[in-house]
C-alpha cells in the first residue's frame, strides 16, 4: 500500500506538473502567437499612417503651391510669403491642443473606437477639400487647418486608452511602439509620394487626394473590425486570448468608470516631468518634420523631388529603429534584466540626447558640398527618435492605465502648443531661409529643449503606477497591509 501510495502521489505530482506546463505553454502562444489584439494593432498602426499623412502633406505641398517651376505648371500657383507659410504649417496644431483633454475624456467614457473612427472620418473630408479653399487663400487654409487639428486631437488620447484595454504589460512596449510606428510610416509614405504626386499630370492637389480617400477606405474597415476592449470582442476574440489580457492587465472587462482625479493629476511630480518630455520632444521633433523641406531646398539646394525623398528618409529609419528597439527593451524588462522606471528613462534619452548631439553637429553644417553629411546627421537625430515610443510615450500607460487616455491629452495638449512655437519662431528667426547661420540657431535651440527635457525625466520621472490611479483599490491594498494578513503585524 506504501508503495502503491507513493506510485498515485507521483502519477498525481507528474499530472499537476504536466498541467502547469501545459498552461505556460498556452499562455507563451497566446503571447507570440497571432491573435485579435494583432488585429487592433495593425487597425491603429494604419489609423496614424493615415493620420500623419493627413497632418505633414502640407508640409511638401507648401513647396509645390507656393512655387509652380518645381511642380506641374499646370496647377495654380499662390504667393505667400514665409510668415504665411510657418502660419499655415502651425495653423493644424491651433485646432489641435483644443480637443487634446476632452477627447482623453470621452474616449474614456464612449470608448476608443468610436473616438477614432468620427476623428479620422472628418479629417479625411476636410482633406479632400484643401485644393479647393487654397484658391481662397492662406487664410482660408489656416482655417480649415485649425478644423482638422480639432478632429485629430482626439486620435493620441484615444489610442492610448486602446492600447490601455489591449497591451498585455509584457507586450506593452512592443504593441505601443508598432502602433505608434504608423506615424513614421504615414510620414515616410507622404514625404515620398508628395513630390512626384506634385509633378504628375494630377499635380499638387493630388497630395490631398489620395490621403483623404485612404481614410474614408479605413473607416469603413475600421468600422467592422475595430473594438474599444476585448469585453466588447466576444463574438470575435477567442475566450482563451480575452482571458489572457484581462488577467495580465488585472481586469475583468466591465471595468468601472472611475472619477478623473484631476487634482492628483496636475500636482503629480511624475505627470509634470512627463509633461515637460513629451513638450522636449515635440519640440525638436516637429521643427525637423515641418522645416527640414524647406532647408533642404534653400541651404542644400535639393528639388523638389529629392527633397521629399531625402525627406522621407530618416523616418523610415525611425521607423525601423522602432521595431529593431521595441522587442529588445520588453525582453530587457520581461527577463529582469532591467526595471521598467529605468529601462523607461535609459531609452527616453537615447531618444532625446542622441537627436540632440546631431542637431548641434548639423548646425555647422554651411555648403551644399556637405549635403551628405547634412542628410546623415537629419537622419540620425530622427532615426534615434523612435526609442521615445519605449520612453515618456508609453510611460503615460505605466503610471495609470485607468487614465492613460486622459493623460495622454493633457502632455499631448501643453506638447503641442510646442508644435505651434516652434515653426512660429522659425518664420521670426529665418529672414533669410538660405542663410545657414540663421539655421544654426533654430538647431541649437532644439538640442537645448532636447537636452533639458530628458535631463529632468531622468530625475523626476517615474513608472509606477500611482494611487490615484484607483483610489478604491489602492486603499483596500493599505487595509490588507495594514490588517492581520501583513506577516509584520501578526508579531
């Protein structure tokens, strides 16, 4: 009988292990494995390919309208001058930084989908009509700008309260970065396509076009296969896969809607560090997107064709940079090897400081001899730009996934009024768009808000998540501390 208890002891232990086993391998496909979530992943990553497309065609269109010798000298013409053109290229983020705040709050409260669908829905029909308010002049332009802008406010804070309800913790940083990759890619793509579009028999108004078309093309798509939770999935995300989600991110799928804590929020040492990043990095990030056409054409003398191609370039490497950088940092912190707060920080200033030293580096940059250089050091400052997706971008997540989509509006919201200086500061500086000297200065500044911005992430940034997150959980987990179940208190 001994020996017979031993043999069903051992038969039961080997059964329990084989389950164990069994279940980590289940759980390892659900993780690699293809699954609804992946779906979602590639809905969102074409949202903002299209998105970003819709926001930086005017960026080399501006070129093409203002200047009928580069392009099909069929198409119209108009004569703006360099102040009115820095006005039309910040005119979108007027418009935009309004809807940042509201659109994290009704996302939260009527879900990402719809939030996305409406804002890529309208900014597609407006894009569409550009051609046609052009021939009503720049002002006419800022205007419907300023409309687009207030549509695609409320895409950052939408998709980050997406990602909140799908983004296993151990994919977080991969999944958030292959989402956020489409922005790169919707700017290589029209950065490309703008010159030659503006060549062609179609001609410039074909930029507004072909993005606005491709949009309502999403929409539909998104229509039917888009969804705001896996709770919301039933009937088309396996039981296994929503279960894997919703236990890893500690949710049972009819999470309650919990009370924005606005106070915390704004007195919050590690939401105004990360504030002050997000600004750091749109900063510099958007003086390369919206001028480096234009100094391109003026310092390195480049057509309007290598221009959009050279354009182009250093965001596709950012975005290569992205998938090459995003599995790495979450295997880093799935093996332990490094924290989550300083793997955030390390990658956040491989983001900032790398940009920073080849912006200093290009504002020596005096003669059309050095162009290769020139579009070296452009694509290197953009290119490391990427590893921000594994820092401040996805910190917002970290801190409070029941809030990520709130807070995303309001660093988003006081990040882009950067948006707005930044190509306004150019038009003052820049009397003369050929001088390199006048160029120097808008570079240095840029590395400087680089360089300030990562430095007081590294010290007050954090990536815990905080109390105020769910007040109502974090109390019920003190009382547990401090009741008979806490081992210090039962001596």
């Amino acid at each position: 009988m001994g020996i017979m208890g031993k043999e069903e002891k051992s038969s039961a232990e080997n059964n329990a292990e084989s389950e164990k086993s069994k279940k980590i391998d289940d759980e390892q496909k659900l993780q690699y494995g293809f699954g609804f979530r992946h779906v979602q992943v590639l809905l969102i990553f074409t949202c903002l390919t299209i998105a970003y497309a819709q926001r930086v065609n005017m960026s080399v269109a501006i070129v093409a309208i203002t200047d009928r010798n580069s392009t099909n000298p069929d198409f119209p013409e108009y004569e703006w001058d360099e102040k009115q053109k820095s006005m039309v290229l910040s005119s979108f983020f007027w418009g935009y930084v309004i809807t940042q705040i509201p659109g994290g709050q009704m996302a939260k409260h009527f879900g990402g989908k719809i939030m996305l669908l409406v804002s890529i829905t309208l900014c597609s029909l407006l894009c569409l009509l550009t051609p046609i308010f052009a021939a009503f002049g720049w002002k006419a332009v800022v205007a419907l700008r300023v409309v687009q802008g207030l549509c695609q406010g409320c895409i950052f804070p939408s998709t980050h309260t997406l990602l909140a309800k799908w983004a296993p913790p151990s994919e977080r940083g991969t999944i958030g970065t292959y989402c956020y990759s489409g922005a790169q890619f919707g700017t290589v793509v029209m950065l490309a396509v703008s010159g030659v579009l503006a060549s062609s028999a179609m001609g410039w108004p074909s930029i507004f076009y072909l993005s606005g078309v491709f949009g309502l093309v999403w929409a539909i798509l998104f229509m039917f296969y888009g969804s705001s939770s896996p709770a919301d999935s039933r009937d088309r995300i396996s039981s296994e896969e929503r279960h894997f989600i919703e236990t890893s991110l500690n949710t049972t799928g009819d999470a309650k809607i919990i009370k924005t804590p606005w106070k915390d929020i704004f007195t919050s040492s590690a939401v105004i560090s990360l504030v002050i990043a997000h600004s750091a990095h749109n900063w510099g990030f958007w003086t390369l997107l919206t001028e480096i056409p234009s100094y391109m054409k003026s310092v390195l003398h480049f057509n309007i064709k290598q221009n959009a191609l050279l354009s182009a370039l250093p965001y596709f490497v950012m975005m290569i940079m992205s998938f090459i950088l995003s599995p790495f940092a979450d295997w880093l912190t799935n093996k332990r090897i490094l924290k989550v707060e300083f793997s955030r920080k390390l990658f956040n200033t491989i983001g900032l400081w790398i940009p920073g030293v080849a912006l200093i580096a290009l504002a020596y940059i005096t003669s059309q001899t050095q162009s290769s250089l020139a579009v070296g050091l452009v694509t290197l400052a953009v290119g490391f730009n990427a590893a921000t997706y594994l820092g401040f971008q996805i910190n917002h997540i970290d801190l409070s996934p029941n809030h990520s989509g709130t807070l995303m509006g309001i660093t988003n919201c006081s990040a882009n009024v950067m948006s707005i200086i930044a190509p306004l500061l150019v038009g003052f500086i820049l009397n003369d768009a050929s001088d390199p000297l006048q160029w120097r200065i808008i570079f240095f500044i840029a590395a400087g808000v680089y360089f300030f911005g990562n430095l007081q992430f590294i010290i007050f940034g954090k990536a815990s998540t905080q109390p105020w997150n769910d007040p109502d959980a974090h109390r019920k987990r003190n009382d547990t501390i401090e009741g008979v179940e806490n081992p210090a208190m039962e001596y």
